[in-house]
C-alpha cells in the first residue's frame, strides 16, 4: 500500500518538531544550566596559544561543561567573539553558566594574587618574600641588589629604600621585574611629589637623602603619631652638625654580624652606616620606609629636642631638649627593663 504524500510530509515535520524541539531543550541547557561544579569555586587556566576549541575541549573534560565541547565553540563562533579570550587564572563560580563563562574570559578579570611589602622591612627582606611567592615568576638568574639594580636601571650602589611599601595585587606569572618594577615606579612618583612640594628650608640636598631620612625614621618607631617629632630631632642634629647617633644605622652596618644584640663595641667600630662615628646622613637607605615615613622626613615637627629614648607609657620615645634630660630618662628606662625583668 501506498503511504500518501502528505503522510510522508506529516512524518517529516514531526521529525523536524522533535529535532527542533530537542535542539531548543540543549541550547537553552547550555545557556540556563550551571557549570557542573564539586567546589564552590575552581580555578580555571587558559594558557597563552589557548583557542576556543581548546578552553571548550578542556572544560568538558574536566567535567565542568554541561554540555559537549562544541556547543561552547560553535556559541562563540556565531557571538564572533571566539577570537576575543585572554589567557590567565579565571575563578569559576557556582552559578556561572557557559556563557557568562565567555564572557569572563573575553573580560580578562583574571585571578588576583598579593604581596605586602611591609614598611621596614629590607630590599633583602622582600626579594626572599618574593622568592616564597608561588604565583611570582623568578626570571632573574639571582634575585639579589646586582641582578635587580641592573634590571630595573637603578642609579644607585644600592637598590635598598627604593620599593614602597603596600599590598600590590597581580596575577598569576607576573614576573620578579614586573613587580618590582612597579613597586620602584610608585617610590619615585612618591619621592618626586613630595621633593616638588617642599616649601621649609630642610637639610636635605636631594630627594634621595629624603628617602634615607624617612628610612631611619621608620626603624625608630612604629607609632605614626610620633615620626615628625622624630623627624623633628634627626633635622635639628644635622643643622646643629651633631652626629644622629642612631641604632638602627649601625645595625644595619653590621650586617650578617648583627645578632640581636647591639653593644657598645659595635657603637664604637666605624662603618659608613656608623652614625655615633659619622656625621651626617648615612650613604643609602636602611630599609623600605612607609609613605608616613616619608612625609615626616618632609615635616618634621617644630620643638627643641634633641635626643629621646624609649620608656613613653604608649611605647613610644621620651623626648628631651638636653643632655641632662635625656641623661636621667635613658636611667629610667634602664631601671624600668632591669624590674621587668
């Protein structure tokens, strides 16, 4: 028997019906369904080279793509945006479906990571941290003064103070360079701004004795509140020509010798770092001094005193305006360690 024509045609179209209709159920699957997920969030990595059918291929077979691998690919080649994805960590979340996923990697808000240079610490100090830092990619053969002097063009015997201290975020394989780089361009933009608005008549016959100056400060004290009146004392020594007389410079003289304990033989051994037997300035920064820092070296504060010590109840210093004074409170403070004790 004979099926007739419009049979044949209804038979068709009820085929098509369901194609269409199984084809309108995955499409909207793949725009409208999670990305299969066990965490609440995974790091996902497309590498430099990465094309479409590549990132898709692998996000179905780590499990994470509802749908097959073409989808992806072939949504991204009608979007004509298939071209458009950028390498780098992207951080998957729960709810994130295929297309929001696109989306996210033609954005390139990639995966930020962080490091804190904190104030105080040496140009020493931060290569070590750095070297500590899995997403930080070492390209220098030694991260040492040398390696990063020449790197970063750096005029200076030494590349000790020139790093502002703060938290800088990057990503993944941002190289030793790079960060630093950064890091050394936000010193000098903070020294060049504030060297451009001195207005008092200070000691200081360059920008750079500025950042030595605010690197003494740091070392003697982590009270913000009390830097420009140790600014203060430091700029008043220098006019008068007395030495600054400053521990932390002759600790940072001794170097690898320095245990712990400064004694009266290493006041006494001379150093360029040795302020109780040089006058002046030290010839580089000590560390990597704070913006706060910076901006009492800039702003010392007015008064008379020239000599403290530590012993204030808010662990501070005590400041006094001669020798006397100062004489009877470094007593005091020794008396006070001798019953903590």
């Amino acid at each position: 028997m004979k099926i007739p024509i419009y049979i044949k045609l209804l038979f068709l179209l009820i085929i098509a019906a369901i194609i269409a209709l199984v084809a309108w159920s995955e499409y909207q699957r793949f725009l409208h369904q999670p990305v299969n997920m066990v965490e609440q969030e995974t790091i996902f990595t497309i590498y430099p080279g990465d094309n479409i059918s590549k990132v898709s291929q692998r996000l179905y077979d780590k499990g994470l793509s509802p749908v097959p691998s073409i989808y992806l690919d072939i949504y991204a080649r009608l979007q004509g945006n298939a071209q458009q994805i950028k390498a780098g960590e992207y951080k998957i979340e729960s709810d994130a479906t295929l297309p929001t996923l696109l989306k996210l990697f033609i954005s390139g808000k990639v995966v930020q990571y962080s490091l804190t240079i904190v104030e105080g610490m040496t140009a020493k100090q931060l290569f070590e941290k750095m070297q500590a830092h899995p997403k930080l990619k070492i390209t220098l053969p030694e991260l040492n003064n040398e390696t990063v002097r020449q790197a970063l063009s750096i005029e200076n015997e030494l590349v000790e103070g020139w790093f502002l201290p703060e938290t800088y975020h990057f990503p993944a394989n941002t190289t030793d360079v790079q960060f630093l780089r950064r890091a050394h361009q936000k010193m000098q933009n903070q020294l060049d701004i504030i060297w451009q608005q001195m207005t008092e008549n200070l000691p200081y016959d360059s920008a750079y004795e500025v950042l030595i100056m605010a690197s003494i400060i740091e070392k003697e004290s982590a009270i913000p509140q009390e830097r420009p009146e140790i600014a203060g004392v430091f700029v008043r020594r220098l006019e008068k020509g007395m030495r600054l007389q400053t521990d932390p410079t002759v600790i940072y003289g001794m170097g690898e010798n320095y245990d712990g304990n400064i004694r009266k033989k290493d006041l006494q051994t001379d150093t360029p770092y040795n302020t109780y037997t040089r006058f002046g300035l030290p010839p580089t920064p000590i560390c990597l001094p704070s913006k706060e820092s910076i901006e009492a070296a800039m702003n010392p504060a007015a008064g008379n005193s020239l000599y403290f010590v530590a012993g204030a109840e808010n662990g501070g210093h005590v400041f006094s305006d001669n020798l006397e004074d100062h004489n009877r409170a470094v007593r005091q403070y020794w008396n006070e360690m001798q019953l903590t004790k």
